[in-house]
C-alpha cells in the first residue's frame, strides 16, 4: 500500500477497509464500488487481489476491451513486482503459443491474478482456486456474460467496478441485495474537466490542438467509424502537420494497435485518432484535451466515460 504514488481519498480508505472487513466473512462478497471516472477504483481492486492473492487464492479480473486489460497488467506488473506474486494476462493481444502457457500455469495454480477480456468465460480457462473475482465496468457486459459469470461465483467474493451502472444493478445495489460502495470525493489537486459543445470548424480545431501540444500535453481525437477513420487520421495531419498522429480502431491488427497504444502511452505520439476502444479505464495523465466528432451519435453514459480519459492529473483539461 504505501508503493501507492498518491494519498489516499477517505472514501478510498473506507471502500478498502469494507472490502477487507468482506472478504474475511463466511459469506461470500458481492459488493458493487461505484465511482466517477478517475476517482482510484482500480486501486481499491487492486488492494483487494493482493490481498485475495497473499491468501493463496487466484484472482480473475474481467475486462470489456483489449486495450484496458493490456493497461491493467501492466499496472498490476509494476506494482506487484516486489512480491512473489504471479500475473498474467488473456487478451487477443496475447499470442497463441502464450495463451497456452498462461492456461497452464493457471490450471495448476500457478497463476495468482489473471487479468482478460472475454476470453476469461471461456471453457478452457480454469482457476481451481479462484477466491476473488473482480469485473471492471460491468455495464459493458451484456446477459449472456452475466450468466456465465454466475457460475463461476457461486462461492467466491465479487467485487464489481463501474462509473456508470446500468439500472439493474443500482436496484439490487438500493434494496440490498448487494453491498455497495461509492467514491464520492475526488483525488487530491484533480481539477473539473472543462467542456464545450462547438459546431465543427477547422480553425477552432487547429487551435485547440496546437493549444495543448504547445504545453507538451497530448490530444485524444474521437471519431467513432472505422471505414472513415483514415480520412479523419489525415485530415488532423493537415490541420496540424507538425504533430505526430496514430490511429486505433478495435479491428486494427493485435501487434499494430498494441504498439500504437504503447506509443501514445509512452508519449511518442502527439495525437491518437480512435474509436470508442479508448472509452474504458484507458489511464495516459499527459493527454489533456480530447475532441469528440458528432458526440450527438453517442451515448451519455459513453460520453461520460470517454471525458473521463482526459483531466487524470492535476493539469487543465479541456473536452470538445
């Protein structure tokens, strides 16, 4: 806990402890943590598999996209690398030869936290010690998933993570049938994220652009076609043709869209032009301005999400 960068919010501190106080009762957890985009729910499960983990029980953590598995392994990598803990990763992004070794190593226990997409659900994956099973924006999985989730948490604790919940869940949250956490207090220094509506004009998009690269920041650039999204990727170029821009789409072969988002990670580019697979946990604090082409084809909990990428540190930010 204290290789964590910031302090703690109360309500992180609260959420953490209920969770413990859970996870050592006879009865099995389910246990839903809402909170804003941004406001540490990741620590929190975080603190929840070590601990599941430091018992001797496997962990599984569920995710809607490829890109936020491949970034919560690489957190949960760095942050566990001083502890005998094993972590592995089950993503299209992952190569068959590994996806094998990785279904090994868990079957025979040797596994501690598997963190995956879909493929989790899958027939092949067994965790025969599965204690904790933690699922990251469960709004995103539809009823089919649920159900096969169901299964594998017969007796085992749930924690569910979401910024946005879906109405059923907050009905079984607001009765009681399941236990609920919420992280209302925002991080230390994390400032509102200031938002406009404009009509779409060139000019105005030029300048917002250079006005985040000129204070080295990078720009999110949300177009939500696949088929148009190359002309959309050079039109950014010539508005601003300085700049060095990638493009990421969710049908993007694994290896190339892997290394675009490492490159955007790693802030050797100044623009990502992308679909909606960025609109989950997608965690880069030195992307500050983030533009949305016709925002009126989204959803609200989308857009909610999508804003939430940006204003991760305690600069500006700004979403158009």
């Amino acid at each position: 806990e204290d290789n964590f960068p910031y302090p703690e919010t109360d309500d992180q501190l609260r959420c953490i402890a209920d969770i413990k106080h859970d996870m050592e009762s006879p009865t099995p957890m389910d246990r839903l943590l809402c909170g804003d985009v941004g406001f540490g729910k990741t620590e929190v499960a975080l603190r929840a598999a070590f601990r599941a983990a430091c018992d001797g029980r496997q962990v599984a953590l569920l995710c809607p996209t490829t890109v936020l598995a491949e970034q919560h392994y690489q957190t949960f990598r760095s942050r566990l690398a001083g502890f005998p803990i094993n972590v592995g990763l089950l993503s299209r992004f992952v190569p068959k030869s590994r996806q094998t070794e990785t279904l090994k190593a868990a079957e025979r226990g040797g596994i501690d936290i598997l963190i995956g997409t879909h493929r989790l659900l899958s027939k092949d994956v067994k965790l025969p010690n599965l204690g904790l099973l933690i699922l990251d924006e469960e709004q995103r999985f539809g009823v089919r998933h649920k159900e096969k989730l169901k299964e594998m948490k017969k007796n085992v604790d749930a924690l569910t993570l979401t910024a946005t919940p879906i109405p059923r869940t907050l009905q079984l949250s607001m009765s009681g049938i399941r236990e609920l956490s919420v992280l209302e207090t925002a991080p230390a220094e994390r400032k509102p994220v200031a938002t406009a509506i404009i009509d779409r004009d060139r000019a105005a998009l030029r300048q917002i652009i250079e006005r985040e690269l000129a204070r080295q920041g990078q720009v999110f650039f949300v177009h939500n076609r696949v088929q148009t999204l190359a002309q959309t990727c050079a039109m950014v170029k010539e508005l601003v043709p300085d700049a060095r821009v990638g493009m990421a789409h969710g049908q993007m072969v694994e290896k190339e869209l892997e290394d675009t988002m490492h490159k955007f990670w790693h802030g050797e580019l100044d623009v990502l032009v992308s679909t909606t697979v960025i609109e989950v946990g997608v965690d880069v604090p030195n992307a500050n301005t983030m533009v949305v082409e016709n925002a009126e084809r989204f959803g609200l909990s989308q857009l909610h999400q999508l804003r939430g990428r940006v204003g991760r540190g305690s600069v500006k930010s700004y979403c158009i």
